[in-house]
C-alpha cells in the first residue's frame, strides 16, 4: 500500500534520513521504532507532504506521491496525526472535527462524526468546548479523531502515548487496535516500544536516520539488541 524507496532528507548540511526503505502493506500496523532525534518523526513528516525528500521516492497505491503537498496527499487517503497533540486550541471540539473533514464532499460526514464519538465518548460530552482546556488525553482523542474524519485508508501515528499517564497509554492503543480492526492500515511511530511492537505485525529499527533492523514485530521484541536498547532488557 505505501512503498518508500531509498529516501533521503537533509536539513540543510544535516543528512537527518539517509536512505531509508520500507514498505507498508494493505491491511497490516507497521511500527517504525527508535531513540529519540533518530528520524522518525522526519520520515512521517515527508510522508504528508510537510517535509520535501532530497532523493528517493515514495509511492502510494501504487501511484508517486513523492513532493506532492500535503493537501492532495490527504485527499488520496494518506492521513497524518502529528506528534504532540496539535490541536486548535481556540475551536471547538466540534470544530475542530469538522476541519477534519474540509476536503471531503461526500454526504456521509455526519456517520463518520458519530463513529469519532463511538470511539470517543468524551468527545462527545465536551463537543463544543474549546480544545485548549482539554486535558492532555483528550486532546490526543481529538488529534485522532480529527485524522479519522477525513476517512483515512492509511494513518501515520506520531508519538500517540507521548506525555500521558500510565492507565491513558493502554486506552490509546486499545483505540489504535479498534481503528485497525475497522480496516485502516497504519504507519505508528511510538516512543513506547514495548507498546508499539505488541499492537504491529512488521516493524523497523531506525538508529541515526537509516534502517539497522527489521522483521515480524514479535521476532524484533524477541532480538537481545532491542531488549536491551529499547525494551530495558526486559
């Protein structure tokens, strides 16, 4: 579903992804695991369209979509929910759903709207307070409930435990199992890799901008190196 091939980015004299290939098929969670300042967060930002790839090249559905922006991205499908809650603080929880939805032109945003609200009660409950006053978990439902009204076949999952407690941690990825279930394939790049290797079918190891491992996401949570380094030996 998403093929990406040799992809380099660089700001300026920094060569933050080098090379990097990976491939992402219909139907699977493929988990992009690594310290941080590895690249991670660079590589779903080139995905969307926010970052330009200095060489390589990315396909989705088998078409080219490398140096697209991000609005025709979104529009094929490929949708991003950012690291780190990015929220429109002054709108609505309402809102900011609805701006989810503000390429689309289809009559079915209202469904869609109730099945954000099926996933997330709170939403629901707090549907026309301002999203800044939020708490930091529900503002991470917000972020993906805002990326599911734009009918995504394929997600990129930014860091979505970053900041929340304990008990928050397991109720998020409960959600980013039911939204797999419901057929969305998903690109999840996740501090917690405890977390991320037990949700994922495939994952990668990135370490300073390239690709050092990868495999069944049980057989790399099975690998010494990764216990160690990411795991806490556990």
């Amino acid at each position: 579903m998403l093929e990406v091939t040799n992809l380099d980015v660089r700001y300026g004299a920094i060569h933050a992804i080098r090379g990097v290939s990976l491939s992402v098929p219909e139907g699977m969670v493929v988990t992009l695991i690594g310290a941080n300042g590895a690249g991670k967060t660079t590589i779903l930002r080139t995905l969307s369209g926010l970052l330009r790839a200095t060489g390589g090249g990315v396909r989705f559905l088998g078409d080219e979509i490398t140096g697209l922006p991000s609005h025709q991205i979104v529009k094929r499908g490929l949708v991003h929910i950012p690291e780190g809650r990015i929220v429109f603080a002054n709108m609505s929880v309402l809102e900011n759903l609805e701006l989810g939805a503000y390429l689309r032109r289809d009559r079915e945003v209202k469904s869609d709207l109730e099945r954000v609200f099926v996933l997330f009660p709170r939403l629901k409950e707090r549907i026309h307070q301002s999203a800044g006053t939020l708490s930091g978990g529900e503002q991470q439902m917000l972020a993906i409930g805002r990326g599911l009204m734009s009918r995504p076949r394929f997600l990129l999952m930014d860091e979505p435990s970053l900041g929340l407690a304990p008990l928050l941690v397991q109720g998020i990825f409960e959600i980013v199992r039911e939204i797999h279930r419901q057929g969305t394939t998903i690109l999840l790049v996740e501090q917690n890799a405890h977390m991320a290797l037990q949700v994922a079918d495939f994952a990668y190891v990135l370490e300073s901008g390239h690709i050092v491992m990868s495999g069944p996401a049980a057989e790399i949570a099975q690998d010494p190196r990764v216990r160690d380094a990411y795991l806490g030996g556990a």
